[in-house]
C-alpha cells in the first residue's frame, strides 16, 4: 500500500510526491558527476516500497496512524543510495541535506536584532537581582525599539520587506558554504555599515555588494566568486535598447531580439566566469582561443536528426509539412542549427505528384521550411543520402525535380533561410553525370551554395559541418561545442621555417582548447533534454589557417606544409580528446566571430613596428578578420594544381565539408561543354581518394601528462 501524505517541517499535512525524491537524487548525482538516469527511479521505488511497508503494517495492527515525516523520508533516502551501491551520490546527498539543516537553523533562530534574543535577559537570583533583570530587559527593549526605527526596509522584486541580518547569514552558508559563525560576523559588519548610512531604503543588490567588500577584506576569494551575482553594465543595456533591432550575427540565420541578447550576454559571462578554472579564463579572454556561441552556452551547436526518427509511420504529403513543426522545435534547442538527415524516402513522396496534377508540395515545402528558419532563428538544412543502399539507383527518383524547385526558390533573387543540401561529392558527381538538364541544376546550385559537397570514408562520413556518422551507426547526432584556434599567434610565436616548433606550441593550444570543451560538458553533465537521446561530438576549429602557413612559410602558403599541418591537428585532436573522453573532429566552419576577434587582439599585441621599413600607405598592423575554415587554395593560375593542392590538403583528413567561401570557384575547370564546377570536383574527389590511400598516421605525439585539467573517461563510439 502506498503512502499518500506526509509531514512537512512545519508539522503540515501535504500530498506525498515520488517526483521531489527523484529530483533530490538526481542533484546529487548532478553534482559527483554521475549519469546514471535510473539510479534516482531506483532509490524512489526502493523508499515508496520502505514507505508503504511500514505504515501499511503499523495501520493493519492499528498501532500507529501517524503519517511520515520528511526527516524519515532523507533518512530512507540515504540508506537506499548506500544499498544500491551509489557511495559518491549518498556523500553527496548527506552533505546537501547538513547544509540545508545549517540554512534552517539560521532562519528558525531569526534576527538577533534585538539584544534580549542573546544577552539583555537574564534568571533573577534574588530581588535585587530581580530588579537588575527587569531594568535590563527594559532597556533592551528600548534599544531594540530604535534600532527598528533604523533598520532600511530592503527593496525585492515584487515589494517592500523588513530588514532580516538572518537572511544574510543564511544566503552565506547555503551559497558560499561560509560557517555559521563567519557568516554571523559577516553579516553583523554589513548591517552596522546599512544603519550607519541612514538610508531608508535599501536593494538587495547593495547589500550583497557590502557582502562581497567584506568577503573581500577578509580575503575570502573561492566565497566571492559564489556570491557574486551575474550582470552586464546600465551603459551597454541603454546602448543596446536606443541601437533596435541590431544585424545578424555571424553564422546565425536572423538577428536576435533583445532580451535574448541580454540573455546571452548573462549566459556568456557566467560561462565565462563561473564554468572555465581561472587559467582557462586568462588564455580565453587573451585569444588564445575561443568557444563557439557561449552565450547560449546551455545549448547544443547543431543536431543531425535521422527522417525516421521524426516521422512515424508510413510517409504521407501533409506528414512532411506537420513535420515543420517538429523541425521549429528540434531547431529552437540549439545554438546554430538542425540537419533533416536521410530525408530522401520524404523527398520522394513530396514529388510523387505530377506538376500538372496538382500544386508542387516540394517548390511549397521548401519556401514553407525558409520560413520556419526565419522564424526560429537557426538554419535548417538537409542532408539526404543519394545512394542509401550499396545496389540502390545511382540517381533517385526525386533528385531532378528537387534540383528544379531549389533553382525555382531563387529565380527572383537569394531567399534567406533557404536550406542547404549536404551530399556525398562523390555520389553528386556521379547522379549530375546522368542528364544535361540535371548538370545545369546542380551546377547552378554548387555556385549559389545550396548543395555543400560533403567528403568522407569507408568507415564515417561527415553529415554537416562538426557532425560524423560511423558506417553502421543510427540514431542522433549532436555538437556539443567548438573551440577555435588562434593559428596565427602561434606561428608567429614558432617563426618562418620552424614547423617543429609551430607543432609543439599547437599541441599545447589544442590541449588547453580541449580541457575548456571538458569544462563545458561537465556543465552539461546529467542534464535531461527533451530531444531524441543523441551521441555527443565536438570540434576543433582552426582559424587563421592561411595566415599562419604565410607565416610559417615567410609569405608562401605552401600546400604539403597545409597538408601536414592539417594532420598534425587532426590527429592532436582525436587522440588528446580520447584522453579526456571527448569524441573529437576537426572542422572548417564556424569561427566567424572569432576570426575578426583574434586578428584585433593580435593587432594590439604587435607593439614593435618600423614605419620606415614600409613604403606610404602601408601599414604594419591590421585589424581585419583572419580567414576562416580550411580554404587553402593557391593563387595559381594552373587549376589542376590548385585541385592537386586542395586534394593534398583534404586528404589529411578522413571526412569533412567544401562550404569554404569561394572552394569550389577556385577548383573549376572550365572546358566547352562542361560544367566547371562539378568538372573540378570530380578531378578534386578522385585525386583526394588517390593521396588518402597514401596518407598514414604521420607525427609521435607526446604522451598524457597529469597537467590536465580532467582525467581519461571512456570515449562513446561512433558506431552502434
């Protein structure tokens, strides 16, 4: 028989609820590092079943009536954990519920305002003694009296309340984890600072900016940094309301309204402050390197969601717009983006119907899904398979007409949202080959950028930027977070010539960049989405490429040394990420923020400079962006050695995406009665598939150190 209420502390009767024993479980786990989403059902089940025992016998003898309390619930509670085998989240637990049992003491005891509360009132031992009492304790109600009259009330959101120095003591011991006796003092000094101002009327914003002064005082760093509450400046919120409507971000698909600015800008800071240990805040902050969309630092980069996963059951015409909606929603919960993965059983159906039949649901679907990206501010894109099978029809049915109403979508000019198709190079080049009309569709599309040749392997392929499917896996895919590279500072640092040493120094930045992406998970860590259960993936981002090659190679990008610096990162990456339980892949895109960022912050650091050295007109330093993503294509004239080199460069790594600006215009082959662009990548794909067979591992990274931040973790594996 189950309980169905209990006592609270107050002595009330209210509703028993399982839901308040899983959610206390589960923040201890939170808080060890745990991710066990069944141990919290267990230990609910495993106390409502003490529960109902206990109180069920004792009603059948007619012994006891009473009802639990919630004392015995947190003993029942502990005693489960330590059962079922979970230590660290029962140490957790007990620790919680000491300092809760702190907080209450503090409140239940009150103000100490008064001095007949500790000291004025004392036992008479005679009538002389008596009357020494009564006289006492009359002052001390006299004294209590005017320092009432003192006393600010403090503003709160919502109203007006009486100034309570318990309240101080208890924010001290449960925020910041003071002693009681420390937080007492503590906030004895801030309420005789508050009475001697005078003030009538006091925020709580003042009274924890007297807190933190005394904190500070009394030298207590590691309390501050708890209490210190998350804001942004009056002058950049009035800049921000009187600028309206700013411009879109980069990378983002439309201009955020303002409270979401506000937001992250809160949500930056605090990851900024609060989540990164404070070495990583110093090279963070000097452009070191850089994390992708912090300030929506709660949210994933992008999610690949498979077409079966959204839709259920047979595919109908109107099945395809209700999914829109499931779209809107997947895309809201990220930073950037989704991807419609294998949609092509969708993209089928949608073209089913001839033209002259009825109104083309694909043209309308397209137009339809612009405008749900639009609206949510996130890019929606797709990436269908061509060939999902390995004796599957080299060109599918629906591949023409889906080319036709792309083109048609943008005849009057580009329309913002419009997805983008990501798709096997290799298997796009083969479908195009089939008929004229479909060449001129796809080359057409290559050049506007809304079919993004994708490159990979026999054993993973790269869905969209930062997201890599292993041959055999299904399911989601998400990118947690990206951190960029700031390649330049550290070929300047490393010297024209000195490869070796641009290495060394890398194989520290990508440690370091790895060490604030653990961070970031750890933040994550246990935390519940309402999404399909995804495999979580990161990236490393190099920016500044071509300028630290220039450099590295004293004014000549070189391309082997673009292929071996490219191995060099890539193979840093997954092997110092598998160190540190990261699954990790090398990426082109995103940067775009922190290409302008690290190129200013170099400018600035470049102090030593010889106007005489340069001719009128030219200048030393500069503040305009480092080029972002992995286009590394000469300046020559020849167009087969600019494949040759970008087919060099891409064949360092087992998968990727050629949406770098300006890629596929530089490997074009022009010839009568051919389309350039696909001419060039076909020559790129088979030229690349021709050196990766010859690629190996190349360079002896150095081996783990204990100066890592976190320690090794079982890496999830990309096949299922």
């Amino acid at each position: 028989m189950k309980v169905a209420r209990v006592r609270s502390r107050d002595g009330t009767i209210v509703p028993f609820e399982r839901r308040r024993i899983e959610a206390a479980v589960a923040r201890a786990a939170e808080r060890t590092g745990e991710e066990d989403p069944h141990a919290a059902i267990e230990v609910a089940d495993l106390v409502e079943m003490a529960l109902g025992r206990r109180y069920a016998l004792g009603r059948s003898r007619g012994v006891d009536q009473s009802v639990p309390d919630v004392a015995e619930i947190e003993d029942l509670i502990e005693e489960a954990l330590v059962e079922l085998g979970h230590a660290g989240i029962a140490k957790a637990y007990i620790l919680e519920r000491a300092r809760d049992a702190r907080v209450r003491a503090v409140l239940e005891d009150g103000d100490e305002d008064a001095p007949e509360r500790s000291e004025a009132v004392a036992k008479p031992r005679g009538d002389g003694a008596a009357g020494q009492g009564r006289e006492d304790a009359s002052q001390a109600r006299r004294d209590a009296a005017r320092a009432a009259r003192r006393a600010p009330r403090v503003l709160v959101a919502g109203g007006v309340e009486a100034w309570s120095r318990a309240r101080i003591v208890a924010a001290l011991v449960s925020e910041a984890d003071v002693p009681r006796a420390l937080a007492e003092d503590v906030a004895a000094k801030v309420e005789e600072r508050v009475f001697a101002s005078g003030l009538k009327r006091v925020s709580t914003a003042l009274v924890r900016e007297l807190v933190d002064n005394d904190l500070v005082e009394r030298g207590l760093a590691e309390a501050l940094r708890r209490t210190r509450p998350v804001g942004m400046p009056r002058h950049d919120l009035s800049r921000w309301i009187a600028a309206g409507e700013p411009e879109a971000e980069p990378g983002a698909a439309a201009p955020r309204a303002l409270e979401a600015r506000v937001a992250g800008e809160l949500l930056r800071r605090f990851a900024h402050e609060d989540v990164l240990p404070e070495a990583l805040q110093e090279a963070l902050a000097d452009g070191e390197f850089g994390l992708e969309d912090l300030d929506r630092v709660h949210l994933d980069l992008a999610v690949a969601l498979p077409c079966e996963l959204l839709a259920a059951g047979e595919f109908e015409p109107l099945r395809g717009f209700e999914l829109l909606e499931d779209l809107a929603r997947a895309a809201a919960r990220t930073a950037r983006g989704v991807v419609l993965e294998d949609c092509g059983t969708l993209l089928s159906v949608l073209t089913r119907t001839p033209r002259s039949v009825a109104p083309d649901r694909l043209a309308s679907w397209l137009v339809a899904l612009a405008a749900v990206s639009r609206a949510c501010g996130r890019t929606i894109d797709l990436a269908p398979r061509l060939r999902p099978r390995e004796r599957g029809p080299a060109v599918p049915p629906w591949l023409e007409r889906f080319v036709e109403d792309l083109v048609e979508a943008e005849a009057d000019g580009p329309r913002t949202g419009l997805a983008r198709t990501f798709v096997d190079a290799s298997e796009l080049v083969a479908a195009a080959a089939s008929s004229p009309a479909l060449e001129r569709g796809v080359e057409l599309c290559l050049a506007r950028g809304r079919i993004v040749p994708t490159f990979g392997s026999a054993t993973e392929r790269a869905v969209a930027p930062g997201l890599v499917r292993g041959a055999r896996e299904r399911g989601a895919l998400a990118l947690r977070a990206a951190v960029t590279l700031n390649l330049p500072r550290a070929a300047r640092r490393a010297g024209p010539w000195r490869e070796d040493a641009l290495f060394e120094d890398l194989h520290g930045a990508v440690a370091r960049g790895l060490d604030a992406l653990c961070a970031l998970r750890d933040l994550r860590r246990g935390a519940s989405g309402s999404g399909p259960r995804a495999r979580v993936g990161y990236a490393v981002v190099p920016v500044g490429l071509r300028e630290a090659l220039a450099w590295l190679g004293d004014g000549e990008v070189r391309p082997e040394a673009a292929a071996r610096l490219l191995a060099f990162l890539s193979e840093a990456a997954k092997r110092l990420g598998q160190e540190r339980g990261l699954a990790v892949a090398l990426c082109g895109t995103y940067g775009e923020r922190d290409a302008q960022r690290f190129a200013a912050l170099d400018a600035r650091r470049q102090q030593v400079v010889q106007p005489s050295l340069f001719q009128a007109g030219e200048s030393a330093r500069t503040d305009s962006a480092y080029s972002s993503g992995l286009d590394l294509v000469p300046g020559s004239s020849n167009p087969v050695e600019r494949i040759e080199a970008a087919a060099d460069a891409a064949a360092s790594l087992a998968c990727g995406v050629l949406d770098a600006p300006g890629f596929l215009r530089a490997i074009a082959l022009p010839g009568e009665g051919r389309a350039p662009l696909l001419s060039g990548l076909e020559a790129f794909e088979r030229e690349r598939v021709r050196r990766r067979v010859r690629t190996g591992g190349l360079y002896a990274l150095p081996p783990a150190t204990e100066s890592s931040l976190y320690s090794e973790e079982e890496v999830p594996t990309a096949e299922r």
